[in-house]
C-alpha cells in the first residue's frame, strides 16, 4: 500500500494564471521602459484624474444652470411686459 498522497499534477488554470502573471509583468516592464518612471500612470494619478473630470464637470453644470436660470428670468421678464402693454380684459 503506497502511503504517497495525490501527484501535485499543473491543471490548465494554473499555466493560464501563469501565462497572465507573466504577460502582466511584460507589459509593467515595457511601460516603464517606454514612458519612464515618473510618467507612470499610477492608482493616484488616475484619481486624481477623475477628481479633476467630476469637477469639471460640476462647473459645467453649474454654468448650464446659470444660463438656464438667465434664459427663465429674461423670458418671464418679457412676458410680464407683453401683460403691461396688453391688459387682459375682464368680462
């Protein structure tokens, strides 16, 4: 009787996280290699990015608010003084 557990056999899942670890480290190298360290782009930087974009996109919608408030005054405005020319009559 053979007191050897089970053969540690390589299953498919293993050689393709294998092949994926490996081509991850291939495309880090040639990154760094290709834009240099300090042009990295890093979890920070692409935070700070998005940081950036939501604000921007905040003032954009507080100016589209703005106008949108501008076009809403100047139109009531218009219509009262069409209601001072033409006083409505009362039957």
């Amino acid at each position: 009787m053979s007191t050897n557990g089970p053969s540690p056999t390589i299953g498919l899942t293993t050689i393709s996280r294998t092949v994926a670890s490996l081509a991850v480290g291939v495309v880090h190298t040639l990154e760094r290699a290709v834009v240099g360290d300090g042009r990295m782009r890093t979890a920070r930087g692409n935070a700070w990015e998005a940081v950036c974009a939501d604000r921007a996109r905040a003032e954009q919608r507080r100016e589209l608010d703005r106008l949108v408030a501008e076009l809403a005054a100047a139109r009531a405005a218009a219509r009262e003084r069409r209601e001072v020319r033409q006083p409505q009559s009362v039957n």
